[in-house]
C-alpha cells in the first residue's frame, strides 16, 4: 500500500472529502504533492498527513496546531515533542469540552424553565 499513488478525485473519495479540500489543505502548505503536469500526485504519506489533519479538525484542533503537529512529525525521528504537544493539546481540548458540556447543561435547564413557564402562562390564558 505504501507504493500506492492517488490522483486527488481518487484521494479525495478514499477519504471521504472532496478535491477541493485537498486544495484547500494544500494551499495552507500541510500537504505537498508532487505534480505531474497539471494533475496532483498523492502517496501514501500525503494519505496518512490527510488522514491525520481530517482527524485533527474532527476533535476540535485548530490548522495552525495540526500544522505544529505535523512539522514536528518531520522534525524529530523520536517523536517525543510531536507527543508532549499531542499531550497537551489533547488536555486542553478536553477541558475546553468539559466546560462547553457544563454551558450546555445549564443552556438546556434554563430554556427547559422557560419552556414550561411559558406553556403555563399559555394554559392560564386559554382557560
């Protein structure tokens, strides 16, 4: 598989996105094709680089931290600092979770009393 090459309509339907987005990832320089002519050549480490990025912009990571991830991906072999940042990252993105969590919470018990409240002031107007 890691032999494979794609053309971006090929990638792009693997994925699940269109070729648009591949533009769009490229241009913000976290892929890099090669060119044959004016077609777009993806391999297999444009394929995981995608792959990763879909998956950093799933669960909440900005494309300049997903950029940070992956430049330290190619930087160091050991990928202990590509670790520590995933670490942190992930830490972060769960606090800020868990704080939405609890907005929302409070959000739905608040419209649920002014639900009920208006459906009561509704019932005393039609009675």
């Amino acid at each position: 598989m890691k032999d494979t090459l794609y053309t971006a309509t090929e990638l792009a339907d693997v994925l699940g996105v269109s070729a648009r987005t591949l533009r769009f990832y490229e241009t913000k320089k976290l892929i890099n094709p090669r060119r044959v002519g004016n077609r777009r050549i993806y391999n297999y480490q444009d394929s995981a680089r995608m792959k990763l990025i879909l998956r950093g912009k799933r669960i909440g990571f900005s494309l300049d931290e997903i950029k940070q991830f992956l430049d330290l991906y190619d930087a160091d072999p050991t990928q202990v600092e590509q670790l520590k940042l995933l670490r942190d990252g992930v830490e972060q993105r769960i606090s800020q979770l868990i704080q939405q969590k609890k907005d929302i919470s409070q959000t739905l018990s608040e419209l649920k009393a002014i639900q009920l409240a208006t459906s009561e002031a509704l019932e005393q107007k039609n009675s």
